[in-house]
C-alpha cells in the first residue's frame, strides 16, 4: 500500500576508489653477515618471520611473506596498509598500484647494512590497461626516506612489449649512507594505470625472473634478497596477483564447499494430534565461501536427489542471503503414529547442495480424555498511514534559510502474521511553483528511535536514518526497518523533516509530491 503526500527530498553519495598495490617480500642470502639457516634450513628474515635456505650450497633464505595487495590506502615510504587482492575501477579511469618491501633487509647495523638498491620486473594485461608514470621520487620510495638519500632511477626498460607486457625497473641510493636504516617497511614505487573500457578483467603480476633480470633488494654491503616461493599463488594469506576489475565487482574467490545445516527442529513435537507440524532450520554458507542461500528443503524419513525434496521458504521472504532462517509446515496428519526423521539441506548461489540436518518428529494422538480447541487465524496485510508535511511560510533573507518542521505522527504495522519483517521508504520529486522550483536534494529528514512508539504488537521497527539525510526523486530512503520475527502489531512514528531554501530561491507556493512505501522485508 503506497500514500502520497506534497513533499519533496534527494540524496547524493559519491564512492572514492583506491588503487592496488604490489607487495613484494625478501628472500636472505646466507653470509658472514647473516644469520646462518640451523640444522633444519629456517632462518630469520629482518622484520619478522622466518625463511629457508641452505648454507652449504650458499642458496639464499626464502621469506615467507611474498603477495600483491589491491589496496594503496596506508602504504607509505615507511608503512604498509591492509592488503587486498582486488580491485574494482570503472572504466578508463586512473588508479593506482604500490610496489612494497615488507623488511629493510638487516637495518639494524649503520655501518654495513640498509637498503642500497632494487628493481623489480612487473608484467601486467598492457590490452586492458596502460601504464603511465613510475614514481620513484623521495617521499614516495622507502629507498629515499633516509636524509642521506640521493636517488638514481634509471629509466623504466620494456622486456616484452606483449600483450601480457613485461617491464623492468628498479632504484638506487647514491647518497653515501645506509639508506632507510630504521624502517622496515614501505613502498618502493607507485605505478599510475589507465583502465580501458569494461567490463573487463585484468591481472598485474610480480615476477621472480624474466630472461637474465631479476626482482631483488640489495644491501650496501652487496648482499642480495630474491622473491622465493612462487608456488601456490598465495601465501600466509597475502596473494602474488593482483586483480583489476573494470567496470564490474571483484571476482568472488573460490568456493571452499557447501553450506551447513543446523538447529533442525519441529513444533509441536510430539504432535499431539495436530494436522501440521512446523519444521525450522539454519541455513549457512558464511563458513564455507559466504554465497547467498538460495534454497532449502526437506525429505521426510528417507533422502532424495538433491532438488526433489519439499522446498522450504526464507523466514524474511526471500533467499538473499549466506544465512537464512527456513521453515515449512508439514501435514502431520498424513503421517503414521511414531518417529519420522525429517531432514533439511541448502542450496548456495555456486549451487551446491550441503549435507543434511535432522531432527526426529514424533506423531502421536490426541492424548487419552483430552479435547481440542481450535481457531483459525487469517494473516492480514501490511500498512503505512501519513499525514501532510506543512512546513511554516518563509521570508526571504538573502541568506540560504534551515526550516524545519515536524507532522502529526504517523502509522505502519504487519498484520500478516508471517513474521517476515518491513520497511518504510520514501521518495520524492523537487519541490515546484511555476517556472520557480527549489532542487530535491533541499529536503532531508530523520526519525529519532524515541520518536518510534508501540501500539501494540512485540519489538518495535529501528530508525534507519537518526540523523538528517536527503530524499531522492529515484533512489528510495528507508525511514525504518523490523527484522525477522519483529514488527509484528501497530506502531507510531514521528519524522523531522527539514528544508533549505537557497537564498536565490524565487517566491510562491510550492509543492513536491512525496510517496510513502511499506515494503516486505527488513
């Protein structure tokens, strides 16, 4: 049920999206100056964790920590941020991707070790997206952020022009002194790409080698630390490939499995002579790859196919998400005195199907010198009651001018019974006089949880917008909200509004037309 009311509101969100960001970890050659791997081939890596490696035949130490990161938010010449696999662009705008160090190899000793040199070989999808600058410079390049520092970076050296192309690249402290000696961490150099036109996928990789170069960090006193352990893709949760998405969302990883069922019950158990028996259940992906659920069933005392059982429905009304409350009515009636085992299962967006859960549901009579009463009890239908917006006549000023105003209490309530949970949206057009008209975005409006009163019913629907937020002409607000299992009566709630009329503002009557949903679902 929808009401109209002469209102008006808007709302505009921007989203910022940060570049990805390159990791790259260190790999310790065994010498005088470092520590020697122990019987079982470990050593230690500057900044922490441990690597292996092989003193008699002088390989070096692998460090454990080797991954590409999508995020450049809190990467800086001497810290690292979070780090990220992905990253969503829109088409043919610019982002941005780190290259990092996780350790200053041995920083400890001024006189004979830091940071002198590096250089990396990058590769990366050169028909989906360009690569402009390299950025090298002091401020940006943990190599540089020693006072001492004076860096030389040669130019940027095309290996294979590709596509996928290769490019090799590297800096060079010539300033004299161990370069970042008390950092442990940072960027080594920010790439600036160009997206192409999406949608589209893209892949920016951190080779170990390519032809005779290498990726390495070098010491001043000549020692080098290589990117060991390619293998797998991933490691200790960090990853070596770095996804760009254009114009779509970050693919979803892998699905480790199906969901899981729990907390199969049914209701009434024993029956008692009732016709039908309620069967409830969990449904949950969020353990094993966190798709949405969107199935469930369940079979009555033996398993079938997967798919040919009796589908059961979401609690909140519909399967969108990677937990759901299910549940269905059965005909107990039709089912013979004694235990039946009833067995419930889910179904995943990957369309897995997860094991069963049971519970047994004992049929029994109605007990011996009892009598049944009964009703029937109609679900009704959900509802929303306004009243009008008056806001108080305004002077003008040559100012921009805040008017508020509050409307006489307004009502929604769930009378059908299922317990689903609701919601209240609104929408609006600008507000008009004439040829004069004052833009949507002008109009907010808040409801302040005390201003939410129960009528009657159980826990009441929350405010979703507790303090001022604009109405759209297309994009819905949600007033309130009740969750599964909550709403379900009549409630009053009371809204502010408010209006910011532009200085420029031209004078008449004006209206916006304003339209008030209830909504299934919280």
């Amino acid at each position: 049920m929808k009401t109209l009311l002469f209102l008006t509101a808007a709302f505009l969100v921007a989203v910022a999206v940060a570049g990805g960001s390159l990791y790259l970890g260190g790999t310790s050659q065994t010498s005088a100056d470092h520590e020697a791997p122990a019987a079982d081939g470990e050593c230690n890596i500057p900044g922490g964790g441990t690597a292996v490696g092989n003193e008699a035949t002088n390989e070096p130490c692998v460090a454990d920590y080797v991954a590409l990161d999508a995020v450049t938010s809190g990467n800086t010449d001497s810290s690292l941020g979070a780090f990220d696999e992905c990253v969503s662009v829109a088409g043919d705008a610019s982002f941005a991707v780190d290259l990092v160090a996780d350790a200053v190899p041995d920083a400890g000793d001024p006189a004979t070790d830091g940071l002198a040199s590096w250089q990396a070989l990058v590769q990366y999808d050169s028909d989906v997206i360009t690569l402009g600058n390299v950025n090298r410079n002091a401020g940006t390049n943990l190599l540089g952020n020693n006072p001492n520092s004076a860096l030389f970076n040669p130019p940027v050296s095309e290996q294979d022009a590709g596509p996928p192309r290769v490019v090799f690249f590297g800096s060079q402290d010539t300033g004299g002194g161990p370069a970042a000696e008390d950092a442990i961490a940072g960027v080594l150099a920010r790439l600036d790409f160009t997206a192409g036109a999406g949608p589209a996928l893209a892949t920016v990789t951190l080779l170990e080698s390519f032809g005779v170069n290498t990726t390495k960090l070098i010491t001043v006193d000549n020692d080098t630390y290589g990117i060991g352990n390619f293998t797998g893709g991933e490691n200790d949760g960090a990853f070596l490939n770095l996804t760009i998405a254009i114009d779509q969302g970050c693919p979803l990883p892998p699905d480790p499995g199906p969901p899981t069922t729990s907390g199969v019950s049914a209701s009434p158990n024993p029956t008692n002579g009732a016709a039908q028996a309620t069967v409830s259940a969990t449904v949950s992906d969020a353990a094993s790859g966190n798709r949405n659920i969107i199935a469930s069933e369940l079979f009555i005392d033996a398993v079938g196919a997967d798919g040919a059982g009796s589908a059961m429905a979401a609690v909140d009304g519909a399967f969108d998400e990677p937990v759901e409350q299910v549940a269905l009515n059965i005909n107990a009636a039709s089912l013979s005195l004694g235990d039946h085992t009833i067995h419930v299962h889910g179904q995943d967006a990957e369309g897995q199907w997860g094991p069963t859960a049971s519970t047994v549901l004992t049929v029994t009579e109605v007990p011996v010198g009892a009598e049944t009463a009964s009703i029937s009890i109609i679900g009704g239908a959900l509802f929303i009651e306004t009243n009008p917006v008056d806001f108080p006549d305004t002077t003008l000023s040559a100012e921009d001018q805040t008017v508020d105003t509050q409307p006489a209490a307004w009502r929604a309530g769930d009378a059908t019974g299922a317990g689903a949970g609701w919601n209240v949206t609104i929408v609006s057009t600008d507000f008009v006089s004439g040829s004069n008209s004052i833009p949507v975005d002008n109009f907010m409006t808040k409801i302040d949880d005390a201003n939410v009163v129960t009528e009657s019913g159980n826990t009441p629907p929350a405010s979703q917008v507790t303090t001022y937020q604009a109405l759209s002409t297309t994009t819905p607000l949600k007033l309130l909200s009740a969750g599964p299992g909550n709403g379900m009566g009549a409630y009053q709630f009371t809204p502010d509004f408010r209006l910011n009329v532009p200085a420029e503002a031209g004078t008449g009557d004006y209206q916006a037309l304003m339209t008030v949903t209830i909504n299934a679902g919280p």
